[in-house]
C-alpha cells in the first residue's frame, strides 16, 4: 500500500532529494510462529483478533537498533487516540526519527502500548480497516513542514490552522470567469488592504465553518470588533 503513496509527488521527491527517509517494515517478517502469525484471540472472550506483542516489540527493538543513538517518537495510530491537528505536526517534524505503528483487527496487545510506545495520534472519530492510511496522512503532514521538503518554505505558514483559522479564498486567472470576478482589493497592489482583507475573510471563513476553532485562537482587537459585527448581521 505504501509504495505509490512514497514514489509519488512531493514525497517522492524529498526523498530523491535526501531530504526525509522512509522504511517500510512488515511485523509478520518478525513473528517467531512457524505460521507467521501475528494476531491471536482475546483473553476474556470476545470478537474479533488483537495483535500480539512479541513481534511488535521485535519489530520496534530492531528498527531502534539499527541506529545506536536512535532518538526520536514511536506513535501508535488508534481512534483512542489525541486528535491529529497543525501544531502536533509541527511538533512532529523537529523528531529526527519516528516509528509508527499500524494496528489491524481489534487493535494490540494493550503491554505494546505501555512499555514501546510514546503517543497514540488519531486522525478522527470512525474506523478504518487498518492503520496504513492513517500512516500515511500522518507521514504526509508532518514532512511537508520539513525545511525544503516543499518548494517555498511560506507556503505552509499561511495554510488553515496554521494560525487556529480556517485560510482566506484564493484566486488567480482570468480575473472575469463567467460572470464571476476576482475582488478589487486583490488587484489595486495595496498589500495593507490586501493583508487587511485576507485576514477578514479568513476570520468570516472561521466563523461560518468552524465557530468552535475562534475560541482557541489569539484575537487582536481589531479582529474582535470584526467578529463581534459579524455576530449582529
């Protein structure tokens, strides 16, 4: 599953590039059943399987060794765990290296969790059937924050949540597309006005999609008189 998602696009190219590093490991290549088993019944009944420990402590042990001063995270992905959101990512990606580990079935033997990892990260309330797509949204968000993973360092600093709001619209040619036409105060080259209105709109943008995200962020006076009049309309 991993391969199309690491070869492609701006990951792809990081990588050719040296800038970040990935390495795929199979837990099962680590199990000591003849079978390759990884998964076994729960103690105390129950549907469904839950992974068990010894390969998975194999697994990380191994990875860990293969750098004698090997620092960094070991994240679990689960639904149990904190909600995925901007500022972990930044957080994430000062780690020289993170391990992160794929759940299936009912989950892992809960001693995993206990002694081998540091964070379980979720990417949201629902199930999915394995944690290879959330693997790979959590590996895509933190390494686009690398230093020159992408082309203009400025160009996540101005993305939603990067400051608690939700981004300004964007526009760019032809100013006149059927009958819709860019706003003039993105035209006239005043960047204070320009600045000005991004920040409103962003602000309005916040307010009618994600109200809930305006009461964690820093607000200036100027945008809690703006909030407050938009609160009257």
């Amino acid at each position: 599953m991993f391969t199309p998602f690491l070869q492609a696009s701006i990951i792809g190219k990081a990588q050719k590039n040296g800038i970040i590093e990935f390495a795929i490991y199979n837990i099962r290549d680590f199990s000591v059943d003849k079978h390759k088993r990884v998964d076994d019944s729960p103690f105390g009944g129950g549907a469904g399987m839950v992974m068990t420990p010894q390969p998975i402590f194999d697994a990380i042990h191994y990875v860990q060794s293969l750098d004698q001063n090997w620092k960094g995270k070991r994240i679990y992905m689960s639904p149990q765990g904190s909600p995925l959101h901007q500022a972990k990512a930044y957080e994430l990606s000062c780690e020289e290296n993170i391990i992160i580990l794929c759940g299936h079935y009912e989950g892992v033997d809960e001693r995993v969790l206990e002694s081998v990892i540091d964070d379980e990260i979720s990417i949201g309330d629902y199930i999915l059937t394995g944690g290879e797509l959330p693997a790979m949204i959590l590996s895509d968000c933190i390494s686009r924050l690398v230093p020159g993973v992408l082309g203009k360092e400025e160009s996540h600093q101005f993305e939603s949540f990067s400051d608690g709001l939700l981004e300004h619209p964007h526009y760019t040619r032809p100013q006149d597309y059927d009958g819709k036409v860019v706003p003039d105060v993105l035209l006239n080259g005043h960047h204070a006005l320009i600045t000005k209105w991004r920040r409103q709109q962003s602000l309005l943008r916040t307010f009618n999609r994600r109200c809930d995200l305006l009461e964690k962020v820093i607000l200036t006076p100027e945008d809690k008189k703006f909030i407050s009049e938009l609160r009257k309309e």
